[in-house]
C-alpha cells in the first residue's frame, strides 16, 4: 500500500484505518501525511502466540506525533478492554482515547480535544 501512495502526485489527505503494524511503516504513513487510526486492540493483552505485537503497537502509540491520530471504534468488531466481545459502539472510543493517554502520559482532556481536532481536519469539518 505505501508503494501505491508514494506515487500519488500529492499524497491523500487519509487515515491509516484500524492501525497495527510496527513503528517502521507508522514512519512510512506518517511521512506522506498520514493519519494512523487506533482502534480497541490498543487495549487488548499481549497475545501469547505473538507478544511482541502488542508492545510494536503501544511503540508506535508512544512515538506517534498527537497531531497524527484518529480513534475509531471498527465497529461491530474490536470492542475495547473491558468490553471485548461485544459490539463496538462509537462511545467505546473513551477506552481507547484513555489508553493512548496512558501510553503517552498525558491527560484524557488533552488526547480528546487533540482527536476531536485531527478528525475536524481530517474530514474537513467544520463548527
């Protein structure tokens, strides 16, 4: 896919839907002026089959300028810790704006007001 975008005359305005790769390609989205979308699985245990997954993907919620991200639900799927299994709604989103704060040791406030403001620019919305 990164291959695809770099030959775009100018990059797409876009987001990187439901993100779980590694800091390496976070680089490479980050670089055309990517958004990356973060879904529940950032709450999500480490899988035992593969734990390292996880803590590549907590990596790139660290390293990640906030001005970059944009939360989704992935609804019906990928319902957020305490609620996996169970339907994605858009309200869950508060879990996964919670976590992303955790990792990057900054308020809920300033992770809501910072993704609420990229999905007005994203989209072009405006109040």
């Amino acid at each position: 896919m990164i291959v695809l975008l770099k030959n775009f005359p100018k990059p797409p305005r876009a987001t990187v839907h439901c993100y779980t790769s590694s800091w390496t390609h976070a680089e490479e989205y980050l670089n055309l002026g990517l958004y990356l979308g973060f879904t529940g699985v950032i709450t999500f245990p480490p899988r035992k089959a593969d734990p390292k997954a996880q803590e590549n993907l907590l990596e790139v919620v660290k390293k990640i300028p906030l001005d970059r991200v944009v939360v989704e639900t992935d609804s019906p799927y990928l319902a957020p810790m305490p609620y996996r299994g169970e339907r994605a709604e858009p309200w869950m989103v508060a879990e996964v704006i919670k976590k992303i704060a955790e990792v990057k040791g900054l308020s809920v406030p300033e992770v809501e007001k910072a993704t609420t403001n990229n999905a007005m620019n994203l989209f072009q919305f405006s109040v």
